[in-house]
C-alpha cells in the first residue's frame, strides 16, 4: 500500500487546490492508492464471520448459501454510491445525512435517528470485546474472559491513539489475510475429511428458498447474519471518512464547473470502485469459507455455539478438518479476527462521534487539531463503554446478536439516503447508468425486506 496518505496537508478533510492529485491511469498505478476498504475489511471479517456466520451455518446448513451471498454483495453497492458521493461533494457522511430533507432540531432527522442507534453499536461492540477476551481466556486460562476483555480495550486504547492512518491500513490488512487465507485453506481441508460437502449439496444451497431462514429459533440469528456480514451499517458509513483520510477525495480538488475537474474526479472515483471491489472479493470469499465450514462441520453435527461454550464449539471447524492440532491455529486466528473488528471498528466509530460534534455545531472542525481531540477523547472513552457493556454482562453470543440485530435496521435508513444523495448531490458528470439505479434500489428493497419480516416475526411472537 502506499504511503502518500502520510503527507497530508494540515487538515486532510479539507479541499485545497494544492491537494490536488491526477488519478492513476493504469491498474498497477490504481494498486499504490487502494486501502479505504482494505480497513473496513479489519471490521468486516470478524464477528460477522467468525461468529455469526459460521452460527448461521451451524443451524440452517447450505440451505443459507444464497442468502449470505447475497448480503455480502447488495451492500457493497450502497457503499461504493457513498464512496462516488464522499469524491463529488467532499462531505463525510454525517455531512451528507444532515443535507437530507425533512423535520430539523438543530440537525436533520437522520442525524439523530443515527444518534440514536448509537446505543446498539456500543453493545455490539462489548460483545465482540468480549468474545476475543473469551478466545484469551480458552488460549491462556489465566483469567476469566472479563478480565481479558478489559485488558484488551487498554491496549485498543493506547494502539488507536499512537496509531496513523497507514498504520491503521497496514494492520487491518495483516490481521485480516493472515487468518483469511487460513481459514480459506481450512475449507478446502475439509473436502479431504469424513465432513467433505458433497457438491450437490451446496448447489442446492443456491436456490431460493426462505423457509428455512424463517424458523423462529433461528430468524434472530438470520436477521443478525445478513446485518453483520459483508459491509455493515456502521461499516457504510465510516468508508467515507477513509475515502476523505486516503485522499480520493481530496485529490480530486474543489468542485468545478471544468472538464478537468469531471475527468480528475471520475478518474478518483474508478479508483475507489476498485478498491470496494476488490475488498468485496476477499470478503466475500472469506464469508463463504467461514459459512462452509458452520455448515459442513457444525451442521451435521448438530453443534451451535452458545454464550459459554462458542468458542469451544467454533473451534471445531479447524480441528475437524485439520486435526486436534489446529485448535491453536484457531485460537491464534481467531484472535487477530476478533481484534482485527475491535481495531478497525473503534477506528472508525470515533471519526464518526468527532464528526457528529461538528455537526451538531458544537466544534469547529474546519481546524483539523479540534477534530483530532475528540477523536482521541472518543478513542478513550468507546472502548472503556464497551468494556463495561460486556462485564454487565458477559454473554457475548447473545450481545453481538442483538447488537447486529439492532444495527441491521439502520442500514435501509442509509441505503435510502444513498439513493437521495445520489440524485440530489452527486455531480451528474461521476454518476453512473440506469443498471446501478436498478441495482441500488433493489438492494435497499432487499435491505428493508429482511428487517421488517425480522420485526414483524419478533412482534407475533410477543403477542
């Protein structure tokens, strides 16, 4: 990766015409500038995948094949249309929530809707703290998964805070492969096992059918799979604020009514498609391996992951294919996948927080030291909540479902504003043809379906 991003001008959210950059005109010049996603990639290849995933798989077995693939993918769409907004207008996306039309206190509505939501992104949080302190605790019994857990948002702390945004790139990016491409490997191991998936199998998992997914023992976990795999809500929305921090934005200067602003930033936005992509592959492959391995080993097994006994149970998919030896290998994996979310996930969240005091008019972030503050203040304070979030109570399982849950609905609220953005604020010279209005507007109908039959499920059985 390259490490032009450490030479930013005094406020890299600022367009200057000194900032200005010509884009790469060929895949390997493109390659040098590729990264916004590969962080996003530290967050989404975790408890997404590593939990949620191989537990959906552990219940319904290949008969969720499509349905995964199809969570990785529809998403991406809806980031790739804030990435295209994030060059065109320069906005971050909080920016771009408060230009959105209706009801205002002070802000728009769809600010504090995601102010809101914030209550269950801190709890998904502390269940994924959590669930890498009990990956500690099975590794290295010493202390319980509480203490782990504490320990671990300490050095979240001072990493984050000492921290660049090549340092944050580079390590997402570390964490991520190292047990990315081990798990991958796992998966291919496993067709060489008594578990080997016969191939008919999962062919047929690539058929539409929904009833399984509907189960009311396993529709929570349904709702939480499609919410946390591929790009989340929160995921979503931090992208633009690596696409500013990378430069894509920037590089592309002020907005201009000039031919060479059109062609510089259009050159920039290929760039950024190319980077969600290309991370949206790895992920997506990632997804499928973790998945497999829930359904091919965990399924006929009749083996699910519990609050006290998940890491235990997931350990299985390693030394199951692998043999009895593995169990470190998962445990050492596991870890950087965990860690990897927690990392880049707290990264992201407080840019996000910072950025909502500038909003909300009570920063000035045109002076970048004032943004910087709160983002170090956030950097503090949202792993010690999560921390204390999870020794509340330390189900980790139940947390990181019910925070997923809960963020899930968020991402319809973006999918749509996205759609807004796009006609309302892009520059008509970046934005695409008819097939990505289709494409948007199907995933946002996609995105919309599964929370509401998850709410409408929810709401029978309470009755």
């Amino acid at each position: 990766m390259s490490n032009t991003t450490d030479l930013k001008p005094a406020n890299p959210y600022a367009r200057t015409a000194e900032a200005v950059l010509e884009p790469p005109t060929d895949f390997r010049g493109t390659l040098r500038f590729l990264g916004p996603s590969f962080i996003l990639i530290g967050s989404i290849v975790g408890s997404g995948e590593l939990i949620l995933t191989t537990s959906f798989g552990a219940h319904v077995g290949f008969a969720a094949l499509w349905f995964i693939l199809l969570s990785c993918v529809c998403k991406t769409l809806v980031q790739a249309e804030l990435g295209r907004y994030t060059i065109s207008s320069g906005d971050t996306c909080l920016e771009a929530f408060n230009r959105v039309p209706g009801p205002r206190w002070r802000v728009s509505w769809a600010v504090w809707i995601w102010i809101i939501w914030q209550i269950p992104g801190l709890i998904v949080g502390g269940g994924i703290l959590g669930s890498t302190g009990q990956v500690l605790a099975t590794a290295f019994p010493i202390m319980d998964q509480v203490t782990w857990a504490l320990l671990l948002a300490a050095i979240n702390v001072v990493i984050l805070l000492v921290g660049k945004y090549s340092f944050l790139e580079k390590g997402s990016t570390f964490m991520v492969m190292t047990f990315s491409a081990t798990t991958m490997i796992t998966a291919v191991a496993l067709q060489f096992t008594p578990f080997a998936v016969p191939l008919n199998d999962a062919i047929q998992g690539l058929i539409i059918d929904v009833g399984p997914l509907m189960k009311p023992a396993v529709i929570a976990t349904t709702a939480a799979a499609f919410a946390a795999t591929g790009v989340s809500g929160g995921e979503l929305m931090s992208y633009t604020y690596w696409c500013v921090e990378k430069g894509y934005a920037r590089y592309a200067g002020p907005r201009e009514d000039t031919d060479a602003w059109g062609d510089r930033a259009l050159g920039w936005v290929k760039v950024m498609r190319t980077d969600v992509w290309l991370a949206t592959v790895i992920f997506t492959a990632t997804t499928l391996a973790f998945f497999w391995l829930g359904a091919g080993v965990l399924f006929p097994r009749g083996l699910a992951p519990s609050d006290k006994e998940m890491i235990p149970v997931l350990e299985n998919i390693y030394t199951q294919s692998l043999g009895p030896w593995a169990r470190s290998l998962f445990l050492t994996g596991g870890f950087f996948v965990l860690y990897s979310t927690i990392f880049s996930g707290t990264a992201g969240t407080t840019r996000l927080y910072a950025d909502a005091l500038g909003v909300l008019g009570l920063v000035d972030f045109t002076d970048f030291r004032a943004r910087l503050k709160w983002i170090r203040i956030f950097t503090v304070a949202v792993p010690v909540i999560q921390a204390l979030v999870f020794a509340s109570n330390a189900k980790p399982l139940q947390i990181v479902i019910f925070g997923s849950v809960a963020n899930g609905m968020l991402i319809p609220l973006i999918a749509f504003i996205t759609i807004w953005l796009r006609r309302h604020g892009t520059d008509r010279r970046l934005v695409s043809g008819r097939a990505t209005d289709i494409g948007l507007w199907f995933c946002a109908f996609v995105i919309a379906s599964v929370s509401t039959v998850y709410i409408l499920t929810e709401l029978t059985k309470a009755r």
